[in-house]
C-alpha cells in the first residue's frame, strides 16, 4: 500500500493505493491524524479510488480520522470508493457519517 | 499444529500459514478464484473473502495476541443444502489456530450505534456468512465459516447441510 499527500485550493488530498488491512492500516490512520491534528488541515480528502479491499482495520482508521475531524472542526471526505469498500462501511453501519462522494471534482467542489 | 487434529477429509483447499499479518493478502488471493469457481457471485464472493480475512485477522490479534510466527490452518470445502425442492450450493471453511480457548460469550463485538474505531470484525464476519460456529478442538480453536451461493445474508443456518 502506498500514501501520498497532495495540495489542492485549501485541502489537502492523501492518495491511496493498494489493499488496506491490518498489516498496514496504521499507516492511513498516522497519515489521517498528521494532516488533521498535527498540521491542522482545514480538509483532508481521501482518495480511496486505488484501494481493492479495505477491512476493518482500516475502517478504524477512518473512524478515527472522522472522529479527529470533528474535533478540530475541519472536514473528512471520502471518494472513490470501490463495492467493497462501501460494503464494509455499509455494513458497519458508518457509510453514512462519512462524506462520500465519486469522484475528486465533486470531493472538491463540496 | 498436532497431526491428531489434521482433519481427515479431502478439502479444495487447504492453505497452512503463519500468523504474519502480511499473509492475510495471500488468503484473499487464494479464495477469490476458488469461490468463482463455486458459483458464487461477486458480491458473494467478497462477503466470503471479508468474513475470512477477518476472522484470520481476529486469530492475529486476539489469539496470537501479535505474535508472527504461530500457525493457522484453513480449509474449504462444497457443502450442498436442499430448501423447498432446490439444490443449493455451499462453502464450508473451517479454520484452525493453537491459541487459547475462546469464550464465545466474552468477544468483542460493541453496539454498531457507537463511533468509535474497533470491534467490527465479529459483525462483518456474522454479517457476511450464513453461519458462524467456534467450538473448541481439542488444543485448537476451530470457526465453521458456511455460505451458500443464494442465501440471504444473516440466515443462520437453520437448514440440514450435508457435506
């Protein structure tokens, strides 16, 4: 799996490729806080266009990530998310806390 | 893992691995061609890869308690069902760890209501299959995974399975 940080206008867009699980999801969560917390980023945007599978490691991560957001008042959002992805959120019960949206010109443009 | 628990059944698969968190890919790409193969549908096929990597994961995490090296066994196989006049088609996986025995009262699974991160790998795993058993095997622990290929999710099982 890899991340990578990218500018766009005022948010900050983390790019992920590769398969999400409990072998690497500290890492996305590390990547989620530093730009949330640390850096104090007033919207992160997670790119998720280039995952297969996230399991529920991952959703952890993102669950903290969302949970960081709310704290620091700063926006969390979702895109690219393939039916696995959504299934696993959905079957979690959270697709709907997050911003989700298809693709990076609506993420943006929200 | 002791021969005396080796199961004696021929199985399509069968997979022996180490509690290496990075193996967990190696499961999902073992069981996604096999489960094709069974007839599953796509989206079939990821709740079985989901419940599988998840339970494997919670064997990692809970049993092994992190440790890398301890084994794990996985082994899947057809299972057929009749319901109202129709053949339906199965899997069956069953997986094995040496670590110790589980109160299956005492899992982790917190109330889906709460935001918070952890605990819902038993709710994916219950979610995606049609039914979950842990019983103790002698010095093992061993989860029967079943799902069949037109079930309905969360449908316990409450039909004969024959082998």
């Amino acid at each position: 799996m890899k991340i990578s940080a990218r500018r766009v206008d005022t948010a900050t867009i983390l790019d992920v490729s590769g398969n999400i699980d409990m072998s690497n999801s500290p890492e996305v969560r590390k990547a989620l806080l530093r730009e949330l917390r640390e850096k104090g980023v007033s919207r992160v945007v997670l790119n998720l266009t280039g995952v297969g599978y996230i399991d529920s490691s991952g959703v952890a991560s993102l669950v903290e990530g969302l949970k960081a957001s709310r704290e620091s008042g700063s926006r969390f959002i979702l895109f690219g998310l393939n039916d696995s992805a959504r299934e696993v959120l959905k079957i979690s019960r959270l697709l709907k806390l997050f911003e989700v949206y298809d693709d990076e010109t609506q993420a943006i443009a929200s | 893992m002791k021969k005396s628990a080796k199961l004696t059944r021929a199985f399509l698969l069968k997979l022996e691995l180490r509690s290496h968190p990075t193996l967990l890919c190696v499961i999902r790409g073992a069981l996604g061609p096999l489960m094709e193969m069974l007839g599953f549908s796509a989206e079939h096929n990821r709740e079985i890869i989901r419940a599988v990597d998840e339970a494997v994961s919670n064997i990692m995490r809970h049993s092994y308690r992190g440790r890398l090296d301890q084994p794990i066994e996985v082994y899947c196989n057809r299972l057929q069902r009749r319901t109202n006049g129709e053949t339906e088609q199965g899997v069956e996986i069953l997986l094995f760890d040496c670590g110790p025995a589980v109160d299956p009262t005492k899992l982790p699974a917190r109330p889906l209501d709460e935001i918070r991160p952890g605990g819902l790998g038993l709710h994916i795993i219950r979610g995606s299959m049609d039914s979950v058993q842990y019983k103790r095997a002698g010095r093992l622990n061993q989860l029967r995974l079943v799902k069949y290929a037109r079930s309905s999710k969360g449908d316990c099982g409450s039909v004969e399975e024959k082998p």
